[in-house]
C-alpha cells in the first residue's frame, strides 16, 4: 500500500499499513526541494527477507519489520541527507582523493554507520570506519590497497552486509571497501558450463542470466537474492542444497584476487584439472577479507534438473 507521508521543516516520516504488518520510515533532509519531491513518494511492495530490524542499503528494500512486506525506499532515501563529515576519524584518507573520483569515496557519517554493522551485529556494537569506497574495477581495489599498504590504513572489504559472523565489521576503522559496483555478470560459457563474475553481483543474478541455457549455479543460501558472490565465497557460504551439492566454494573454479600490496594474482584455473600448481582456491573460501580482495570470480554451473519432485512421509507417533 501506498505510504503515507507526515512533513515538516526537517523531515519526512513515512507509515504503512497492511492486514499483517505495520511499519514506519523517518528521513531527515535538508533540501525543501526534496521533501516536496517526497510527499508524493510511492512505490510497490517488495518482499522483506531480514527477521530482525533490518536495512539493505544498496538499491534495494530498508526493512524495519519483523516479517511480510514494505513499500520500496529507493537507495538516494535510505542514505541520509546530511552531508556532514564527522570529526571522529582515526585515520588519514585524503590519499584517496587522489586515486578515486570523487563519488567513488565517502566521508559522511551515514555511509560510514551504514557499513559499521552486518545484519549480525547490534548497531551499538559496530564500529565506524574513517571512510567508505566503492571501486569500480579490479584497477581500483589494486590502487586502493596499495595505497593504503604504504600508510598503513586498515582496509575491510564489504559486500551486501547479510551476514551473521561480523565479517565485513571495519573493527580498527580505516577503509570500508564497498564491492556493490562491480556486480556484472561478465560471460557465460554454456558450452563449458562456466560463468564468469564480479564479486558485487547477487546470487540470484548469476541464476538469472545462465538459466536461458539451461544452467544454474546450486550452492545458492537462502539468502541468495540479497547476498553477493563475493560474500559468499568469503564468507564460505552454504545452504539448504548444501547436502547435495557442496557449498558455494566448491563451485569455484577461478578466482582473480588483489593482495594487500595491490598485487593481482589468478588462484585456481578453469580448467577442470586440478593437479597443476597451488590449490589457493581453497584459500578464498572463508578467507573473509583477510588475505585478499576478489575482484573476479570463475564458477562451474550444471544442468537445471528437468523434474523437481517432492514426498513426505506421515506417522501417527512419533517413536514410529
């Protein structure tokens, strides 16, 4: 349902109702031109996956309920407005200005509180980082750590933020590097059974793009709609077809990988021969930002099943 709007001279706050959920936005602003853009704000309802208070900042729903559904907020509403940089930064970071245009990094309290948590994590625990950047190539992740290597600037990668573990929790501040640009489905290879990605697409999306022939990636979690690849592969991620087919890092056959220094190696081959050189592919799952970045992954597909059944089996006791 449509939401309803309540303006005044700082903010637009927004509620919605439904039989089964009911559910609230604030937006603090500063533009009168935006809050006039808002009173007329509306948008069609998307499904909330989150079971806690939530928020998927990045071109996608900000939940704040406990299950169902909530009108879509586009992403230029769930950041906030102001603009204001916070004097409590650790760390000097004006060297990225130098490597990265100017909307490829951050300064302001609200990007910087929105990558401070993952969807584990209570937002008084987070921890801020000094700044927040979004490469946009494998060029940039080099340049950034190089960069940041040389001054000794922590660097925590962050993909979409779903996780439980803490993983992308910037905990001695420094750099948050932001993979959400670089989610392109690079090349599907039906022949070979083999797609090649970056590590900021959503799991849904690789199924997306190579179900047309026929094929599909397995290993998918649940939270294979709203997670990244690259998350997944960091994070070791499984699911519930894990049983059958492995985890996600299973299907991986390639992985270009940017050290610390900037370096960019190849772990893994496409090939199906394993016995050549280091098996490092091991070493990106659940690798989780701590020895490198991914900036390009290759995973193996197999064939959608042509029949999906289903059974179950009834007893009138349990000890039966």
């Amino acid at each position: 349902q449509a939401m309803t709007p309540r303006v005044s001279s700082s903010s637009v706050e927004y509620s919605a109702r439904s039989p089964s959920v009911e559910c609230s936005l604030s937006i603090s602003v500063r533009s009168s031109s935006i809050i006039s853009a808002l009173k007329d704000f509306d948008r069609a309802s998307v499904p909330c996956f989150s079971n806690e208070e939530r928020t998927h900042t990045r071109e996608g729903p900000s939940c704040a309920l406990s299950t169902g559904f909530i009108s879509y907020v586009p992403y230029f509403l769930h950041m906030s407005h102001d603009t204001t940089v916070s004097s409590d930064l650790n760390h000097n970071t004006t060297f990225l200005d130098d490597i990265l245009d100017p909307d490829q990094v951050s300064r302001v309290e609200a990007d910087r509180r929105e990558r401070a948590t993952d969807w584990g994590t209570d937002r008084d625990q987070g921890t801020l980082p000094d700044a927040v950047v979004w490469p946009e190539s494998t060029a940039d992740v080099s340049s950034i750590l190089s960069a940041a290597s040389d001054r000794g600037v922590p660097v925590t990668p962050y993909a979409a933020g779903t996780s439980l573990e803490g993983n992308p929790i910037p905990l001695h501040k420094g750099i948050s590097m932001d993979m959400g640009r670089m989610n392109e489905v690079l090349t599907v290879r039906p022949e070979d059974h083999q797609v090649d990605v970056q590590p900021g697409v959503y799991g849904d999306e690789v199924n997306k793009a190579t179900e047309k022939h026929g094929l599909f990636l397995p290993s998918m979690p649940a939270s294979g709609k709203i997670s990244t690849i690259g998350g997944m592969l960091a994070n070791d991620a499984s699911g519930m077809k894990t049983v059958k087919y492995g985890e996600v890092s299973d299907w991986l056959l390639e992985a270009e990988v940017v050290l610390p220094t900037g370096e960019v190696i190849t772990a893994g081959s496409r090939a199906s021969k394993t016995s050549a050189g280091y098996n490092l592919t091991d070493l990106v799952g659940g690798s989780e930002g701590s020895l490198w970045v991914i900036s390009q992954a290759t995973l193996h597909l197999t064939g959608v099943a042509e029949q999906v059944w289903g059974g179950s089996a009834a007893f009138s006791y349990l000890d039966s």
